[in-house]
C-alpha cells in the first residue's frame, strides 16, 4: 500500500484513525496496518486504505465506478483504489457517500 520499503507514518496513523471515527456511522469501522500502510474496513471487508504518506484511497467497483472519473482522483499502482481529494476528503457528507459506495464495491467482490 506504500511504496516498496516504505515505513509507515505516525502521519498515516493518524489519518486512518481518523477516518474510522469519522466513517462510524457506516457500520463496525475498524483499520490495521498492511504492507506500509493501514487498510480500513466496513464489517470486515477493505474499502479503503490510507498510504504510508498518509494518503486516503477508496475501493472502485460496479456500485461507484463514477468515483475515478472525479476530478483530482488518480488509481493507486494496479490496485481497484483511488485516491480521495483533499476537498472531499473535508467534507464529512461527501466522503460517507462515497465511502459507502466503495464499502458496497468491497462488499460486491
């Protein structure tokens, strides 16, 4: 989920952290450190991972497709997630539309 070698920051803690509390309303919202990075899931299935920079992504799958053609969204190396804009990223209503969205994708397969 980071770059290969890279160490996980105390600025990627964080930013997982608070993408948890911030998505609770979506359900039993849990993180755990992965590869670099922290992988955040929705009733056990990832929907999100925040990079070892601190970088949030969002998985992509049938039910939010739309999501990758957004503006200033870019995929994350071959992986289905894509990167959440930082004007998104602060709007709490947006980011749990989308976020929901991609836990369905998660859900979906």
């Amino acid at each position: 989920m980071g770059k290969k070698g890279a160490k996980l920051s105390a600025n990627a803690e964080q930013a997982a952290s608070d993408l948890c509390e911030r998505l609770s309303t979506l359900g039993a919202v849990t993180s755990r450190k992965m590869f670099g990075g922290v992988g955040v899931f929705c009733d056990e299935k990832m929907f999100a991972i925040v990079d070892s920079e601190g970088k949030t992504f969002l998985k992509v799958g049938e039910s939010n497709d739309e999501f990758a053609a957004l503006p200033g969204v870019s995929r994350h190396g071959r992986m289905p997630y894509y990167s959440v804009p930082a004007d998104l990223l602060a709007d709490t209503d947006q980011l749990e539309k989308w976020a929901r969205l991609a836990a369905e994708a998660a859900m979906a397969g």
